[in-house]
C-alpha cells in the first residue's frame, strides 16, 4: 500500500528528477510509494520492475493505479503493480508463475537459461528470486522437480530411460546418481517399489538424531522407537498405515501395510532427512571461527522432516510457550481422541480436515488451553481450505503473509512449520528457546541471534538444527 505523507500527482511530477533517480534503482523498498508511467510503451510500472528503462522524457509518475489509467495507460504484464495496490507482490507472482510452469513440464527447461527467458529476468537475478522465494537456486529447483517427473513417470509404467527423457535428464548416469540422492533408491528399483523396500543412506548418516526427533514421547501413538530404528503410523488417504524403518549397515530397510508405496516411500525419505543436503553448507562454515567445531562434531547432520507440513503445523501450535513435556502430552491426547486408529494399536495424526471440523470445547476438554484449542482449529480450517498452502511452489514469503493471517499464528510457528514441515533451507525461529540457549553458548558476543546466523544463509535451517542438537535434547 502506499505510504503516508505522499503528495498527489503534480508534486509527484514536481519531484520527477528525484523520482526517475529511484527508479533506476529497481529498489523493491520503493514499491507503493509511487508509480512509473512510460508513454512510449503505454504501461505503468512499479520501482523495482526489471523492464528495461525508458529515457526520463517519456516517464510520468503517479500516485495510484486509477490515476495511470485515467491517464490511458495499461499495468505492466512483468511486474503487475495492480497486484501490489492489493498487497501481493510482483516478485512473488513472478517466482509462483515460474515455479508452477517448471514443476509442469521441466522437460522444457533444458537450462537455467530457459528458466530466466520465461521468467523474463536475468540469470543472477533469476537465482536471487529462488533464494529469496524457495530457498535453493533455480538450478536446485530444476533438479527437485525433474525428480518428481520422473518419480510420476515410473509410477505410470515408464522405463527409467523413458523416465529420464520425460523428465528432462539428457545423460542416464546423471538422472541415476540424482535419483538415487533424492530417493535412496535407483529409478529401476523405484519402477517395482513393492512393501519391502530398502534405501540406501549418505555417507556420514546419523540416525541418532532422527530417533531423537521420532522418539520425543516414549508413548506415543503414532510413533515409536525399535530396537534397530523406528515405527511410524501415518494417514494416506483415509486409511492408516505403519511405516516400520530398521537401519542397518548403511541402509534404511523399510516395510508398510499401505496400499500407496510409493507415499509410503516419499513420507520415509521425508521422515530421514533427504530433503538437506549437508555438504555445501558444510564445505562454506567449517572453518568459521565460531561455529566450525560445531559443524565438525555433528558432520553429516541433515534436518528430519515431519510427514508432513500440517504435523509440523500442529505441533507448533501445540508446543507455543509451554514445555516440551506438556506439548507431547496434549499432542498424544489429541491423536488418541482424533486420529485415525490402525490394527496394530497404532494411531494416525488426524487429518487437518478432522481438526477444521471441531468446536473448541472438544479440545478443551483434553485440557487444552481454550486459546490454542481456537488457533489449532484455525489452522486447520486455513489449511483445508486452502487458505494456506504449505507447498514449495508457493513463494515463502507468500505463504508467511497468509500464515500471519491465521489467528495465533506468528514468526515462531512460521519459521518452524517452513522448516520442519516444507523443509525451506533458509529458516530461523529466532524467538526459540533453544535456539536462544546454544546461541549464548556458541556466540554470546554477537549482538543477537538473528546477526550472529546471517552468516549462514541460505542454510539457517540447517544452522538452527545444528543449535538444536548442540543442547543435547532441548526443546524443540
């Protein structure tokens, strides 16, 4: 929206000199405070467009959209100015249009060059967008959804080689070596995944972690800790099913009663950390001065993913400003009451739809606090209706937005659902106790935890999780 103290539009074209200045700028600060009309091409534009720029005698500025088009201009197609007077944003659109596109068909994407023509930006500003909205380059983008593809395309019956064409690998060994990182399996033994599946572990895997983030309440429900790893009871569809996960000698041998093996497969990979890889954050900061004996201790970490975003969703409504012992207790009272119960005892995280359904009172009555029964169930009918999205192919910064608006939503549960849930690499709960306790550890010279863990980004996700379990079993 435009800020306040603006003139209207004769002083906006008394400051033309000054305006034109910032415009040049393509400083997105600048959006909504006015707009460049250009009467060559006969569109309007916000500051930060990444049009070329028109010389200063063929530039108007105007305070409103209404304005530029009285005076019979059109808005601009690449920037969308009209978007932003109705508090979206035309970088966001930019990356959620571009997204949506490669995830389609990246097959048409033969490079990233491709990419920056449909996006209609260069290739440096290209990857600053991705880092900005998805947290990986565009490149990193690429790959993720040329794996999808392929993953659909197996599932339908393809050959790997058939596969690989469809999904836009040129070489068999890249689109193997990818597949299998992505996967923990080749794309010949994803083809014929049958209930018994094994995958095949990074070197330097550490499966203590994992069983420590599984096996945060010793009665859980829906989850449980093994003698050689652990047992997972989770909803595809509308039925329950058991993921049982064993590691043994570089592997995760893995068996489920679902019908759909290849969720099963997808939730595993999730629930193991596929999702980050540690080398490059690695490689970058274990030397930093601070940190780097950290980093070189936990060698090989990766941040366990939930099941999905909706899990990490309600436990982070769940666990705000209570203690991790209270917050598994109203967790477990919640899933008993709810979810969706399985033969062996087992019990399923209830679906967000289920949640969406209650009055509070229902919650209440598990002793719930009767304001996180409201912002539970807020959630959850945001999520059903899909008010929020928590996808990758939604900007982060768009699904922030739409989170704030959600009753008893804010930066922690954003930052720890976008984190645990859609596994964005770039994340920081700042506000988190733990995260506060090991930074007073690791930096307490450092101004805040917000300065000393800008050195990280793009990886702060993967920082944070290094702070979490530098305390050792702290809240998370």
């Amino acid at each position: 929206m435009l800020k306040e103290g603006r003139g209207r539009a004769n002083r906006l074209q008394a400051d033309h000199e000054q305006l034109y200045r910032r415009f040049l700028e393509r400083n997105p600060e600048f959006d909504g405070e006015f707009l460049t009309g250009v009467v060559s091409t006969g569109v309007y534009c916000l500051p930060s467009c990444p049009a070329r720029r028109p010389k200063p005698e063929n530039v108007r500025f105007f305070e409103t959209p209404e304005e530029a088009r009285r005076a019979g201009l059109r808005p601009c197609r690449r920037c969308r100015p009209d978007a932003l007077y109705r508090g979206e944003a035309w970088h966001e659109n930019i990356f959620e249009r571009t997204a949506e596109r490669v995830c389609g068909e990246p097959a048409a994407f033969p490079d990233i060059a491709a990419i920056s023509r449909t996006a209609g930006l260069s290739r440096t500003a290209l990857n600053l967008l991705f880092l900005e909205h998805a947290h990986e380059t565009a490149g990193t983008f690429l790959r993720r959804a040329r794996i999808a593809k392929a993953r659909q395309a197996l599932a339908g019956g393809r050959t790997p080689l058939r596969a690989a064409a469809d999904s836009g690998f040129e070489s068999a060994s890249a689109f193997h070596a990818q597949f299998l990182a992505r996967t923990g399996v080749t794309p010949a033994a994803y083809a014929r995944l049958q209930a018994a599946f094994t995958v095949r572990l990074p070197s330097r895997y550490r499966t203590d972690e994992v069983l420590d983030f599984q096996g945060r309440d010793s009665q859980g429900l829906s989850e449980s800790i093994t003698p050689c790893g652990f047992r997972k009871c989770v909803l595809i569809g509308n039925n329950s099913a058991v993921i049982d996960i064993c590691f043994e000698s570089g592997t995760a041998v893995c068996s489920t009663d679902a019908v759909d093996v290849r969720t099963a497969h997808e939730i595993a990979v999730r629930m193991l950390g596929f999702d980050c890889e540690p080398s490059l954050f690695e490689r970058q900061h274990a030397a930093d001065p601070i940190f780097g004996a950290l980093i070189q201790r936990q060698a090989g970490l990766r941040v366990p993913l939930a099941v999905n975003a909706w899990e990490s969703l309600a436990w982070s409504i769940i666990g705000q400003q209570i203690s991790l012992q209270a917050a598994v207790r109203l967790r477990r009272a919640m899933i008993a009451t709810f979810g969706t119960p399985h033969a062996s005892g087992m019990v399923a995280h209830p679906a967000p739809e289920v949640i969406a359904g209650l009055d509070p009172a229902a919650l209440v009555r598990l002793r719930f606090p009767a304001f996180k029964a409201d912002y539970l169930i807020a959630a959850a009918r945001a999520l059903a209706s899909s008010s929020i999205r928590l996808s990758r192919q939604w900007s982060a910064m768009h699904i922030a937005r739409e989170m704030k608006k959600v009753r008893g939503i804010g930066p922690w549960t954003i930052q720890y659902s976008l984190l645990r849930g859609v596994g964005l690499a770039d994340c920081l709960p700042a506000s988190d106790a733990g995260v506060i306790r090991a930074w007073k550890k690791v930096a307490p010279d450092t101004p805040s935890v917000a300065d000393f863990m800008a050195r990280f980004a793009p990886f702060r996700s993967l920082a944070t999780y290094h702070l979490w379990q530098s305390l050792k079993g702290a809240d998370e």
